[in-house]
C-alpha cells in the first residue's frame, strides 16, 4: 500500500527529498570549495608583500647611506644657525 499526499505517491516525495538533499550536498561542497580557495589565494599575497617591504627597506637604505653626509651636513649647519639668532 503506498501513501498519497495530495495526490503524489510517497515515492515521489521520497525521489524528491533526496534530490533536495543532494542539492543542499553539493551547495554546501561548492561553498566550502570556495572558501577554502579564498583563503588559498590570500596566502599567496604574502610573498608579494615581503618582497614589497623587502625592496623598499634596501631602497631606503641606499639612499640615507648615499645621502648621509649631505643630510648631517645641512642639520649642523641649520643647527648652528639657530645656536647664533640666539
């Protein structure tokens, strides 16, 4: 004896619960998927940073070593400057 529900047997309705659930499987599959690639492609970022902070600190310091002398140069001399309006 098979149930009806409004007319639909209830192997209809199981057929359609678990195409419902299947669904929900794989909905739920391709989100984490997702995430997970999210936070793969994050990752990936990193070295590019480094390699950001990396060339910036070596430009940096180029240039103070390059510049130095003519830096502490200009700071005696306004100094000295400011020791003589007194």
């Amino acid at each position: 004896m098979k149930l009806k529900v409004n007319g639909i047997e209830d192997a209809s309705i199981k057929i359609a619960l678990n195409i419902f659930r299947a669904q929900s499987l794989v909905k739920r599959k391709l989100n984490e998927s997702k995430f997970i690639s999210e936070l793969r492609d994050e990752r990936g970022d990193v070295p590019g940073w480094v390699l950001v902070v990396l060339m910036t600190t070596g430009l940096v310091t180029a240039i103070w070593t390059i510049a130095s002398p003519r830096l502490s140069a200009i700071l005696k001399n306004s100094l000295d400057s400011m020791n003589g309006i007194r």
